[in-house]
C-alpha cells in the first residue's frame, strides 16, 4: 500500500476485526468448503470446487488487502473544532443541492453516506474550513460551482 490512509480509531477496530475474522473462521470455513467439493469426485467438471476456489482467492486478496491498510494506517479523529478533517461528516449546499459526506478513507464508510476523499478537489477544498465558509469549486468539466459549507459534525 502506498502512502498513510488515514482512519478513525472506530474505522480501525472495525477492520481488523474483519482481518481477524477472515483469517480465522473465514479460512477453516473455505476449507471445509473445498474439502467437501472434493470428495465430490472429478475435480474439472465440479463447480462447487470452483466456485469455493474462486472464493477463497476473493478472501485471500481481502486479507492482504486489509493487513496493508492496517499496517500503514494513522489513526485520526475529528477534530471536534469545527473545522472540516478527516472523519467529518460534512452538508454542504451546491449551487442549490444540499449533499452530504463523510470526509475521509472509502473504508471509513458507514450508514449510507457517501464517502469524500480528502485527497480529491473537492475534499481538498474543504479541509480546514468551517460551517458558513463559501467559496467557488471548479468542476472537472471546467464550471464554477459555488459551494457553501451548512454543517460540519
């Protein structure tokens, strides 16, 4: 993994409790999986034995995955000043749509928020800015997007 992500200590036990899991229960379970495929008999026409194959490897990639996250990972906590950091929920008010996010890492994802990573413009944008703050937003396509800040929890 390149680089610090950044997560909330909740963000951080959640997910190595999901490593834990899958390296324990998750790896037995596949395991018996296979197992019973294979008493199946010809292994090149059983698709249970494919399929628990195919799933494992999904699983083994999720585990590295995660064991990378959780090794570079810097734990951060909203700064409880006001101010738009990483693990802010933030409402925001553009050019007449109210939308709100989670200011941070794709893992910090919870309830149905959509998640704004702090390295984006617009996430970049808004670090460090309080609830009131207004500023115009260049979009992608080039349009001066106004953008006011309602809430930031």
């Amino acid at each position: 993994m390149s680089g610090n992500v950044q997560l909330s200590q909740a963000a951080h036990d959640r997910l190595k409790a999901e490593h834990d899991d899958l390296t324990t229960r998750g790896r037995v379970d596949i395991a018996r999986k296979i197992e019973a495929a294979r008493e199946l008999g010809d292994l090149s026409e059983n698709g249970d034995y494919h399929a628990a194959k195919e799933e494992q490897g999904k699983m083994e990639g999720r585990i590295m995955h995660l064991a990378a996250l959780l090794e570079d990972a810097e734990i951060v906590e909203a700064e409880g000043s006001g101010a738009v950091s990483s693990g802010s929920v933030v409402t925001i008010d553009m050019d007449g749509d109210e939308e709100r996010y989670l200011i941070g890492s794709i893992e910090e994802r919870v309830e149905d928020l959509e998640v704004m990573s702090t390295g984006s413009p617009l996430g970049a944008a808004l670090m460090g800015k309080e609830a009131g703050y207004s500023f115009t937003y260049e979009t992608p396509t080039g349009y001066q997007m106004p953008v006011k800040i309602l809430k930031v929890e």
